[in-house]
C-alpha cells in the first residue's frame, strides 16, 4: 500500500508543476514484451522474451502548442524465461510503473514521446524446475531483486478517432536490479541484470 500510495503522490505533484487549460485524462492497456540483460552472460541461463501485459491510467496536460506533458500510472507484468538441456528458468516480476512523459504531435494524428519511468516491485518469483527429476525451486523475487527498477521511455504513436491512440514503446532500464547477495537463485551476485520492455499499448481519452 505504502508503495501505491507513492505513485501516486508522484502523478500528482509532478502535475501541480504545469498549469495547463487543457487537460484530458484515459486509460491504458496492452502487452509487454520483456526480457533481461544480463552482464557478463553465462550459460545457464540465457533469457528470452516473456509476454506480460500492462493496464493503468494516465493523464495528458497540453504545455504549449504541440508539446504535451503526460504522466502514467500502471501495473505491469515483466521479466524473462530461459530453457536449455536440463533446466527450465522463470523470472516472473509484477511492477507499478510511474512514467512521466513528455509528447510531442507531429502531424496528421502521430507523435512521439520520451520520458523516465519508476517501477516499484510489488511481487514476483524466480521459477527454476529440473526438466529430469521435476524438482522445482522458488525464490520470492522481493528476496533477490532490488525494490526500484528506474528506465527510459521511447515510442511513436497513432491517435484515432473517438479518442482512441495506439502506441509502440521501448523501455530501456539503467539500474542493475541483481540483490541476491547471499547467490541464493540463478544469477550470481556479480551479473547485472537490466530490464528491457518492448510495449504495444491502447489507449482512450475521455
């Protein structure tokens, strides 16, 4: 709760910042396509893409002519999976994100935005299941991985009729997330681990 309730404070004082006449709220939805950077790689495990999804809300206040200033909320399922001979491997991590945006409109219904984004770990599990003997290992991701996961957002957009836009984003992460000290899961303590989310969202403005 405690970590919800700073999201918020977040959207909300980081709009108190702008004084706009034109402000328009809506919500979102979409998949993610997430994985891992992993540094130096080792073998196991190689991650691959996991497919997630995200919802949440957002909120687009209009700064001068085109420029937009648009400050997300969301809930988002990430991480990464990894198979090889012996071994199936599992990240599985649930985010809220605050992500605030700045957007530009371009022309004829397309824009393009940037901006930092701030996730706060609110669950998760590392999976690990032995493909001869079927013994399964889980490891609470609060345990292994650091609370704040901190990247930059880019994308392209469409707006539609009816209030509608889809979006393409690429969230890449800065922050080496790897916590486990005491090399209690699969990654050892000395490779950095770093989100990288490819997004395909919809949105719909009131």
């Amino acid at each position: 709760m405690k970590k919800i309730i700073l999201a918020l404070v977040m959207i909300i004082g980081s709009s108190t910042l702008i004084s706009a006449q034109n402000i328009q709220f809506g919500v979102k939805g979409g998949i993610n396509l997430s994985n891992l950077n992993v540094s130096p790689v080792k073998d196991p495990p190689a991650p691959s893409v996991r497919l997630g999804l995200n919802i949440g809300g957002f909120a687009e206040l209009g700064i001068i002519d085109n420029l937009l200033f648009r400050p997300e909320i969301m809930l988002s399922t990430q991480g990464a999976n990894d198979e090889d001979p012996d071994v199936t491997q599992t990240v599985k991590l649930t985010y809220l994100n605050t992500a605030l945006l700045v957007k530009y409109n371009i022309a004829g219904g397309i824009n393009i935005f940037a901006g930092p984004q701030v996730g706060l770990l609110v669950g998760g599990k590392f999976l690990e299941e032995d493909k001869i003997s079927g013994e399964q290992s889980v490891f609470n991701a609060n345990a292994v991985y650091k609370s704040t996961d901190i990247s930059l957002g880019l994308g392209a957009g469409y707006d539609l009729d009816m209030g509608l836009s889809i979006d393409l984003r690429y969230n890449h992460g800065l922050t080496n997330n790897n916590d486990d000290r005491l090399g209690s899961a699969f990654y050892d303590i000395d490779q950095e681990l770093k989100s990288r989310v490819v997004q395909i969202n919809l949105s719909y403005k009131f």
